[in-house]
C-alpha cells in the first residue's frame, strides 16, 4: 500500500455469523490506515459508548437537517424506528487524508452507496457454505432455533447479490480472509483509473 | 493464490527498459503456477533456442494454415518479415490446468489480445518517470544516442494508452513491484465475475 494518494472506499457486507467484524478487525489492526467509518443514530447512547467512536448521536431533527443537507452516502429510516446513516464528511475527511475506509453494511445499504460513490469497492464476505454458516450461527449458543432460521433464510437472499458486488471473499480462514483483503487493497490502488494524475504526470509535465 | 480453478491470462505491456522481464521473473520464481506464454515464429531457431521452451518455430505454411485455424489470439505479420503469433492452444491448457499465463507484449498486440480474451488481466509496467527510463537505457551502455531517442518517444506513445489497461505497476523496486503483482493475480482470483460457479453453488445447489 505505498503511494499516498486518496484513499479507498471499502464496502463490507455479509451474512449475520460470517465473521465480517473479526476480519475488518485483524485488517485494521494490521495496518492503522484503515479506518472503520462511524455510523449517525437517532438512538441514544448505551452505557460505554462514545461520541465519534460508537455512533454519532443526533437528535431526530438534527439526523432530518443532515438529511436535507445531503450528508449523507445512505440513510435508513424504518417508520417508527431510529434513523441510521453514513455520514459522507467522515468518509471524505479520512480518504483525503490518504486513509481507506471500511464501511460494514447490509446489502440494500451497500447498493445505495456504489450509487452515491461509485468508486467504492464492493467486498462481499461469504462463508465457504451456507451449511457452515448454519454451523457457526448454533456454535454460538446464544440464537433461538427460530433466530436462527430467520438468519439462514436471510443469509441465503444476501448470497444471490453477490453478483452485484466486485470481489467476494471466503472466510474460510480467518488470517487468509485478511491477505486477500489486503490484495484487493493493494490491486484497487494500482488500478489505472485511479491513477490518472500520475500517469498525466508521466505522459505529459516532464520534460524528456 | 488458493482455491484451484481456471488460471489467469495476464497480459503484460510496458516501454523498453522498464524492466518487464525482471518483474516477470522474479513473479515467476516465486511461483511455479505461473507460466510464460511461448510465442509462435517463422524466423529460424537461434543456437541454443528450443522448441515450445523460447518459440514454436514454424514454417511459413504451418503459419498461415494456423491462421485460418483461427489457432492464434493475436499475430502479427509486417510485409516481408517474419510472422509471430501467440498460439491459443499453449495459453488454453495452461489455464485449464489453473496455472496461470504471462503474456508479455507490446500495446498493440495487448489490444487485440484483450479483444479475443476479454477476461485478460491487463497490467502495465510503467517507469517512475521518462527520465528515469531515459538513465536506464544510457545505463545499459549498449544503446546509441539514436535508438535511445527513438526509444524514449516510443515509451512517451506507449504511456499514453495506459488508461486501456486495468493496472499500472510502477517498477521502482523490483520487490514492490513483484508484491503488486502477486496483490493483483489474488485480487483477480477473488472477483465475483471469475467465480460464478462457486456462488451459484452457495445459492442453489445446497440443502441448507
């Protein structure tokens, strides 16, 4: 990951159980880089959470002026419920800094943000089958048979979006999960369309 | 590099001097699924030249009747010279073997390459600057002012299809360069459009 240039958006969804958190977390601790974008709530705070590190906590009005500023790559809003969205200045502030930024999301979130930022990086973490999803959703101990064929079915609709996601990735084992993480990284930052200043610069402000 | 499937077509361009071949070899020392595409050619073997190893040597005959075979992703043929041609058949196999291909050749020649194999992997080697290419071609001691001129403005007219490829590795230092490499064949491995087969595994042919 070596010229400092603007950074990545990564877009990280998969299935409840698959293991999204305990890979964007290794990749985080590996390289301080990355960072992982915070979320806005009209919800209140619980007891432990911080200000900019958990949430940003806004009041209902002041999450519908955001909204009406445009500030937002995505909202969701659920008639009755608390408001949730990615605020873009976050995002924006740490990728003009040079770093990337995780954005863990469902799938209907994810859709919205390609549209908003189209060269956002879609990552979709799969398990190697839905049989071991299952497996892991009952290793934990704490779902309902109920909760967990709710997540399976779930689960199932999620997968049949992979298509419209750019990398997938099996987290099969965890530390391999996280190398190709870090190749799509890598590889997304040589891309050509990224680099149309250098290659400007190599093309035409020199002199031979 | 893990999951066993149908290998990678990489085509490789860059301006004489940048050190392709280098980058490509260390790439392929590291690791043995890599294979580099032999060429076919009507011009005579040179001592110590081997068949299938450095070229397909081929009557002129043989060439044109593989021609109408269709049996070349590209070839190429300037009036009164000899013929070259990248056999299909050579890169087929290997692919289906899973091992994957390198492909190095000039912008042209990539182009047409691109266009019978639209899942080629297209990665430019391109220099930190020209005037760093310029100081490695004086470096070398055997090129004369002349074809040092001609092949800088050369370079200067590659550099400036850059955008058609997907990827641009900088070769500064050969490690990095390498790194990259290997970022991008992973990263390719793990695109969802090389892995229909898998998801659709993941999303119909299952119990759950």
């Amino acid at each position: 990951m070596a010229r400092k240039k603007r950074g990545l958006l990564i877009v990280v969804s998969g299935p409840a159980g698959v293991g999204k958190g305990t890979v964007d977390a290794a990749l985080m601790a590996k390289h301080p880089e990355i960072k992982m974008s915070v979320s806005a709530t009209t919800r209140a705070p619980r007891p432990g959470e911080v200000e900019g590190v958990h949430y940003f906590f806004r009041t209902k009005e002041e999450f519908d002026r955001m909204i009406e500023e445009n500030a937002f790559l995505e909202y969701m809003h659920v008639f009755g419920m608390n408001y949730y969205g990615t605020p873009k200045a976050f995002v924006e502030s740490e990728r003009d800094k040079g770093n990337h930024v995780i954005l863990e999301i469902d799938v209907q979130g994810a859709l919205k943000v390609k549209e908003a930022c189209p060269d956002a990086v879609m990552v979709f973490i799969a398990p190697p089958s839905l049989k071991i999803l299952k497996d892991r959703l009952v290793g934990r101990g704490t779902e309902t048979q109920e909760s967990i064929d709710v997540r399976t079915a779930a689960a199932l609709e999620e997968l049949k979006q992979l298509p419209k996601y750019d990398y997938m990735v099996v987290n099969d084992v965890v530390d391999e999960a996280v190398a190709e993480m870090e190749s799509i990284l890598c590889a997304e930052l040589v891309r050509t369309s990224r680099n149309t200043e250098l290659i400007t610069k190599l093309t035409g402000g020199e002199t031979i």
